[in-house]
C-alpha cells in the first residue's frame, strides 16, 4: 500500500537546517554520507539536499511490484520519468499535472534502513 515516505528540499546548510526540525518538532537527525540529512518524525521523513541535488519533491513508498505498474501506467499516459539507483533504494521520479515533481521510492530491504 502506498504511502508518504518523506518530502524533499535543497537548503545551503542542510546540518542546520535538520537542526531546526530537532530542536522545535523533535525530529531524529540521521546523517549517512552520500546521503540527505534526514529529519524523521515517527514514520515520515524530511529530507535536506546541499543545492544541486534532486530538487524539492515529495516521495511515496511503494513495493517492488507497485513501482513496476507504475512505470508502466506513466509510460501508457506518455508522462515522461526517470529512475536514480540511490544504493539503499530505487527511484522513480515523475511529475504531477501541475509540475510538481513525485518520487516512487522502493527500499531494497522493504525499509528505510536509516530511520528509527
């Protein structure tokens, strides 16, 4: 079953602005190089990228199976995507109607092996 896996931003200082979200929400910082600096409350993620990353967007979780059917039904709708391997997961990012780019993420281990 789908589900918001984590919203996206690119920030200059993605430490402090982590930082923020821990001191006033009480996110958990997770910091994994190569990766965003991730800010998770409960099961849902924020993710900061330095500039120059994906762009802001926001992900659903899908199965394996899910995000083939996917790629399947933007291919028959003529919706152009692309897919990024990010080592602990495989992407499919697409965009709305209204330009607002999606990411269809898979785990490899089934979950985001960084959050709590």
């Amino acid at each position: 079953m789908p589900r918001i896996d984590h919203a996206a931003f690119e920030t200059p200082d993605p430490d402090a602005t982590a930082g923020f979200y821990e001191q006033f929400l009480g996110a958990r910082v997770v910091k994994v190089e190569g990766h965003p600096v991730m800010a998770y409350l409960g099961n849902t993620g924020f993710a900061f990228h330095e500039a120059g990353g994906p762009g802001a967007h926001v992900a659903v979780r899908l199965s394996e199976g899910e995000r083939a059917e996917l790629k399947r039904r933007l291919d028959e709708a003529g919706i152009d995507w692309e897919e990024r391997d990010h080592g602990i997961a495989k992407g499919v990012f697409f965009r709305d109607p209204d330009g607002r780019q999606l990411e269809a993420i898979t785990y490899g281990s089934g979950d985001d092996p960084r959050r709590p």
